[in-house]
C-alpha cells in the first residue's frame, strides 16, 4: 500500500509538471529548492516548482528524513509526564511527497510575490516506539524494568492549503518562504513486538502500559490493541483522522 500511494502520487506530479514543460521552456520559469530550516531536524526537503502561466505554477515536494531520535525530545518529556513510551529511546523517520498548485496574488506574476497553494501530501512515518514495562524475579522478589521496542509505520493521506510569498534575489535565486499551512486527512499505522513474555510481563504490559497509552493517545489517533500482550508479544494499530502543520519553511531555490 504504501509503494502505491508513493508511486501514484509521484506519477501524478509528473504528469502535472510535464503539462506545464512547454510554457516553462519558453519563458526559462523553473526553481529547484532546498529548505534550510529543516536541515536542522536532519529532514531533507527539495521543492521543485514550474511556472504554468503569468500568475500560476505547480510545484513538488519530496522530503526524507532517516531514521533517528525524535527531535525536540526534552521539550516533548516535559510536557507528558506519562513515562509509557520512552522517548530516548524512540526513533522516528519518513518519507514524503506533496504535489501543489499555486496561484500568485501580485503584479509580477508567476514564482514571485503572496501565493495560495491548495496541495495534496503522502507521507510515510517508521520507526520504534519504545514502552516501559515490568518483569519480576522470583529469586530475588524484585521488580525488574523492561523495556519492549514496537516496531512499526504510520501512513498518512491529507490535503490543505498553503499560504506563502516568494521572492527572486538576483537573477539565478531565489527564496521562498511557507508562511503557514494548514492540512487534514486521514492516518493508518501497524506497530507490533516480537519477544518472550511471561504470564506477569503480559499484564503489566497490557494492563498497566498499553491500554492507559490508548486511553491518553485516544483525543488524537484511535489506537486499536488487536494483539493483547501475549506469550509471543503484542501489537496495536492507528487510525482515523490527520491533522498537519507546515510552516516557517525558509527554500533557497536556483532559477533556471
């Protein structure tokens, strides 16, 4: 499912931005970009963008981020004082594609200037959710703390709106600047571990751990535990709705 998502969307934006080659030949209207901010989180994101004609344009973004910690740990943990999921240990990474359609507000036409570009976005979120548990030793009549690492994917379906303002800096750059944007939709996910649990590990597991974290996630996504703790594991799946943020994304682009 989600090679298919991937691939339509991108054969969509192809043919898209295929439709718009000739007018963006003859006029030369065509930015590569790179978004600066998001080097920071170690997100790669390139746009690439065509004018269509003297006030609209079609741009694709594909963004990858490999597999690493979660970024802004320490501000996340101060705000959950929920100690389920352990956030240092928690990996995340994703890959995305978002097709736009931009319409140019100002005088000087396509690819400068206020713009609004309503866009559709796939992306594909992995990675570990690790969740704290108990274990107890009979010899020594203690609680031990463990640890088991979920394993899973997230993806998401979404459409929204973009309001952003572009401007050419010399005759080869420009920047480009998401001022905010705005998207819904729709998230399906699968985690699942695989490991040995006692008949003890499995309800501390379940009972204390799994079923409270679908209660406090349950305002946000619809977390499904369709595989209890068990001797062999446990897994839950995500569903429902999306809501997304893109936002104070600053794009360096070369004009060609």
């Amino acid at each position: 499912m989600k090679c298919y998502s991937f691939r339509l969307l991108f054969f969509i934006a192809l043919m898209l931005s295929f439709s718009a080659s000739l007018y963006a030949q003859e006029k030369n209207e065509s930015i590569i970009k790179i978004n600066l901010p998001a080097l920071v989180l170690k997100n790669f994101s390139f746009q690439y963008e065509k004018a269509i004609n003297k006030k609209r344009s079609f741009a694709v973004a594909i963004r990858f981020r490999p597999q690493t910690g979660i970024p802004f740990q320490k501000a996340i943990s101060d705000l959950f004082t929920d100690t389920t999921i352990r956030l240092d240990l928690a990996k995340m990474g994703n890959i995305g594609i978002t097709p736009e359609y931009r319409f140019y507000l100002g005088k000087k036409g396509a690819l400068q200037g206020f713009y609004l570009g309503p866009f559709i976005s796939y992306n594909h979120y992995s990675g570990d959710a690790p969740i704290n548990y108990w274990s107890y030793n009979l010899q020594t009549n203690q609680s031990i703390a463990k640890v088991a690492v979920f394993k899973g994917h997230i993806n998401t379906y979404t459409a929204g709106l973009q309001v952003g303002a572009q401007w050419q800096l010399s005759n080869k750059l420009s920047l480009d600047w998401w001022i905010v944007g705005l998207n819904y939709g729709i998230n399906k996910g699968d985690f699942k571990y695989r490991g040995a649990l006692s008949p003890f590990e499995q309800i501390t597991l379940n009972e204390v751990k799994l079923r409270p974290m679908k209660e406090l996630l349950s305002s946000v996504l619809n977390v499904n535990l369709y595989e209890p703790a068990n001797a062999n594991g446990a897994a839950f799946g995500t569903s429902g709705q999306w809501f997304g943020f893109r936002a104070m994304g600053i794009n360096l682009g070369y004009r060609f």
